[in-house]
C-alpha cells in the first residue's frame, strides 16, 4: 500500500488478492472501520491498530485469529462470515464493547 493519511478513518480494500493485512495499516492510529472482505487472507497478524471498531474480514481463508485481536477492545463489529476458522482466542473476551459478531459459514463443531 503507498503512504495513506494518518487522519484517514475507513478504509475498504474488498476483492483484492492480500494474504495478510500490510503492516502499512498501524500506521493509521484514526482508522476505525476496516475492510478485507472478499479477498485471500490466510492470516490476520497483529498488524491492527487500537482505534479499529468495526472490522470486516468476511470471505477470507482465515483458519485462526492472533490473540493480539482482544486488544482492540473498542472493537464494536466483527465481521467474520465464510472463513475456515473452528475457534476463537480467549483474548476476545476483553472485547467489551462488541456489539455484532458474524461467525456464519465457519468450522465451528461448538459454540465459541
């Protein structure tokens, strides 16, 4: 990604070919909606930064989430439909302001 402003607050990437989100994103410390829907992520990273609320990583490959994702804990929307993922990281329970979490068409054997 080129050098974005740091004052920019969403920013949506859907239907490109990323595998990871770039290192580029925590260098944007006002975004606050985020999305990766649609593309090739394999892999989260912890690459997020803190101001992030809304989060759209819906049809991903996406088998697990790093831990560090519970330290997004203004994090109100997480959407993460169509991805191949059977748990979450207890790290996600400090996440107190979430509102809506899209867990459909997953590999969930249990409830999270």
């Amino acid at each position: 990604l080129p050098q974005l402003p740091a004052s920019l607050q969403v920013l949506f990437l859907l239907g490109n070919l990323f595998e990871t989100i770039p290192a580029a994103i925590s260098l944007l410390p006002e975004l606050r909606m985020l999305s990766f829907k649609s593309c090739q992520l394999r892999e989260v990273g912890s690459t997020l930064p803190p101001s992030i609320v809304w989060l759209i990583l819906t049809d991903n490959q996406l088998t697990n989430l790093p831990d560090q994702i519970g330290q997004l804990r203004g994090m109100r929307k997480l959407m993460l439909a169509n991805n191949h993922l059977s748990s979450l990281p207890r790290s996600m329970t400090a996440m107190t302001q979430l509102e809506l979490l899209r867990l459909a068409n997953n590999r969930f054997r249990r409830f999270p």
